[in-house]
C-alpha cells in the first residue's frame, strides 16, 4: 500500500507524529511519505497558519476545547452503537 502522509511543522508534534506513522507503516512493508504541505502552499500562507495556530494554543485554549470536542464525540459514537 501507498500511503502519503500530509502534515505541518506547526509546534512539532505534527511532524514526530507524521514520521511515527511513516516507520509503523514502512516497518509492515508498506510505501509511506511524508509531506510538508507549507513547502507547496507558500511562504506567506503557511507562515500565517502557523503563527495562528501557535497564538490560538496560548491565547485561546485550543487543546482544552479539542479535548472537549473529541470527549462529547466519543460520548455520542457510543450511544449510537
């Protein structure tokens, strides 16, 4: 299997995660690659993505309300089972 792999150098973890899948799946004999998706999106865009997405980290709460988020659509997968 063919597997591409897009992800963003915002904060870090992206990235470690991305290339966490790519070995998973390299190890198993599978094709992975991984791809900055800011090299092809431009300099001036993805530079504004990522400054919005580290001030919404420290100003705004984000992985609180993503936690939120993912806890009520857990709840809700599971009563509809």
């Amino acid at each position: 299997m063919k597997v591409l792999i897009l992800t963003v150098p915002t904060g870090g973890g992206h990235m470690s995660t991305g290339r966490a899948i790519e070995k998973y799946l390299s190890e198993r004999g599978h094709q992975a690659r991984i791809l900055d998706v800011y090299k092809y999106a431009g300099k001036i865009w993805g530079g504004g993505v990522e400054k919005g997405y580290l001030a919404s980290t420290k100003f705004y709460r984000v992985p609180k309300i993503m936690n939120d988020f993912l806890r009520i659509h857990t709840n809700i997968s599971r009563q509809s089972m």
